[in-house]
C-alpha cells in the first residue's frame, strides 16, 4: 500500500484545490460576461479536457507512471492559477482569456484523476480494489465537493484577486507533495502486436462496451441538468426562489450523499450486487430532471439531489473496480483514457446544449432534454448484466 499511502496527501490538496477553482468558475464567468450563456459556456470549456486529454494522459500514464503524470499535472494547473491572478491584478482579465486559462489548467484534473485510479491495482490486492476506490472516492468528495466550496465562498467574499492568489499559494502544496511520490519509473512496453491485440480483446468486452454507452448519457443528461439547475433554483416565481446560500446547500448533498453512499457500499459490501447498482443510478439520473420539472418544493428536490449523489457513488465504485480488475495493467491508462474520452466528454457536450436551450427556450424544456438523454440508458444496460462477475 506504500503507492497508494504516498499520493493521497497529493490527491487531498489537488481535490481540495479543484474544488476551490470549479466554484469560482461561474462567479467569474458572470463577473466578466453579462451574457445569459456564459455559465454553462464556462463549465463546458472546464469540462472538454476530458475529451482532449485523457487519451494523452493514459498514454503517458502506461509509458512512464501515475506519478510522473501528477507531476506534470500540478505544474499546469500551478501555472495556469499564476497567469490568472497576473491578469486580475492587471486589470487584462476578460472572458475568452479566462476561458483558454481554464482549459489548460483543467488539464490537471484529468492528469489527477486517471493517475489515481491507475495506482490503485498496484497498491491493492484484487479483493480490496473496491474498498480502495471507496477511499479514494469519499476523499475526492469530502475535500472537492463539501470542504472546497465552504471555504470558496469565504475566500470569494473578499474578491476574484484575492481568491486566486490563496488557491495559487495552495496549489503550491499540491507540487510539494507530488514530488515525494515514488520516484518517476520509466515503464517497458511489450511488443506492439501483443499491446494491440490486448488493447483489442478489452475494447470487445461487451460489459466494457455497455459501460461505456451508459457513462456516456448520463454524463451528457447530467451536462445539460447542471447548465439549467441555477436558474431554476434561485429564479423568482417561477423557480425554487433559492438564495445563493440556499443554492451552495442543495448542492453540497450531491457529496454528502456520496460520501454516505461510498460508506454504505463498502461496508456492506454492496458492491458484489453491481448489476442492480448500476440499474439504480441509471434510474435516478433520469428522476433527477423529472423532479426538477414538476416540482417546486425545495425540500424534495434535496431528497432528489441527495439520493443522486448516493447512486453517483454506486457508479463510480462498481465501474472503476471492473475496469481495474478486467483490463490489463500495462494498458490501463490507454484504456481508460478512451473510456474517459467517449463518457466524461459527453457532459461539456450537454452543458453547451444545455446553455443553448436555456438561451432560445427555458430550463424547464433542458430539463425536459435531459431526462430523454436518461431513457437511452436502457438499451445499453443489458449488455451490463455480467459487472458482479468480479466477485464471483
């Protein structure tokens, strides 16, 4: 466990600083841009590195190591948090700078986020893998999702420039404990032939295939919900009539579910009725937008967020270890880098189509949007219906 002991204080500062930036987004966006679309714009954009970079990343995560690739990572993002506070302190701040900053350094959750799921089968035996991605997933939730934005809005009080140089002097953390990772270990490659037809017997794993699809639409139904949800939760009379506090709360209990869910599962060992899990999540990013659409009341629409945040959990949990167990280590990264391409480039997609049709129509018809994407789930599914194989 000596890998996997040795980046969680470099996966605990980068989710914490993650969390600080991704809640300055749309701040920063309305503060730069009177533009009703300039939101969902700006969280897409944060977003397409997913599509962009995650086969880059996987690559260079089989080719070298998780923790090379961190490094790099932290150092963009270190960067990148620099030029934006220069450009605040100037006065030379303005959207489409903003948004090419926030491009880049989104480069790091990617380097992150992949590098951490490919130390795992190498810190853990086969049996533990899920109760490690339980770890991994509660702390990216406590530290990115519920910490994060706490301390964001005290941060923000005080202004943009002050708020980007704390989470610069943090992100200075971030590379210090990086680079008392294990040493960078250059990785030797089997032959081309045998990497190909690896990586060709994995990608026709019909469960992998299905994983893919279902990822995919809920990521794209989750794009869009999220580009309307705030409208819909601090509109007048026609909304949930939130305040900005009341807004930051009801988001809070995605990870606070998340966290209970991830708890629940690992103790209990839910995990081994993965089918039923996955079928769970699929069922409630569908009623997440429903709920949205014909209700009003603040306090189901919490129940709404919060039971999402506990199937978000079950997913991640039960998809990760299956990828992790079933795909051959030395082209782990490459794999799940074209997984991440294909499945988490779908929500900037959403979010953009989400913005737009907020723009032309109304939240209520992205709501609508949304849970048809959702519906799509069921065709894919079946091809899921072997994931507990795992643990048999």
């Amino acid at each position: 466990m000596k890998n996997l002991n040795s980046i969680f204080p470099t996966a605990i500062s980068s989710f914490l600083t993650e969390g600080l930036y991704r809640t300055s987004i749309p701040i920063a966006a309305t503060s730069l841009s009177e533009d009703a679309s300039s939101v969902g714009i700006s969280i897409a954009i944060s977003k397409f590195p997913w599509i962009f970079v995650s086969i880059i990343a996987g690559f260079a995560i089989d080719r070298y190591s998780p923790f090379s690739v961190i490094r790099a990572g932290a150092l963009i993002r270190f960067f990148g948090l620099l030029i934006l506070s220069i450009f605040l302190l100037l006065g030379e701040l303005t959207f489409s700078r903003f948004l090419i900053i926030s491009f880049f350094m989104s480069t790091c959750d990617v380097a992150i986020e992949l590098s951490t799921q490919a130390s795992i089968p190498a810190s853990y035996s086969s049996s533990e893998i899920p109760r490690a991605n339980a770890k991994i997933y509660q702390t990216q939730m406590l530290f990115s999702q519920l910490l994060a934005p706490t301390i964001a809005g005290i941060l923000l009080a005080s202004g943009l420039n002050l708020f980007y140089i704390s989470v610069t002097i943090i992100q200075l953390f971030v590379i210090f404990f990086a680079y008392r990772c294990p040493p960078r270990n250059l990785q030797n490659f089997p032959s081309r032939s045998m990497d190909g037809k690896r990586f060709s017997n994995s990608s026709r794993d019909p469960t992998l295939r299905g994983m893919f699809v279902v990822s995919a639409l809920m990521m794209a139904s989750y794009g869009v919900w999220s580009s309307s949800f705030a409208l819909y939760a601090l509109k007048i009379n026609d909304g949930l009539e939130a305040n900005t506090m009341e807004y930051g709360i009801m988001m809070a209990f995605i990870a606070i579910g998340a966290l209970i869910g991830s708890e629940l599962i690992s103790r209990h060992r839910l995990h081994a009725r993965g089918f039923i899990l996955i079928c769970l999540s699929s069922i409630c990013i569908f009623l997440l937008p429903i709920s949205c659409i014909f209700s009003k009341n603040k306090i189901l629409i919490i129940i709404m967020i919060f039971i999402y945040g506990i199937s978000l959990s079950a997913w991640n949990i039960v998809a990760v270890s299956y990828r992790q167990k079933f795909i051959p280590h030395h082209i782990f990264g490459r794999i799940n880098g074209v997984y991440r391409t294909v499945s988490w480039g779908f929500m900037p997609i959403g979010a953009l189509v989400g913005a737009g049709i907020v723009e032309k129509f109304d939240y209520q018809a992205a709501f609508g949007i949304s849970a048809l994407i959702s519906i799509f789930q069921i065709f894919a599914l079946p091809l899921m219906k072997n994931i507990q194989r795992q643990y048999q």
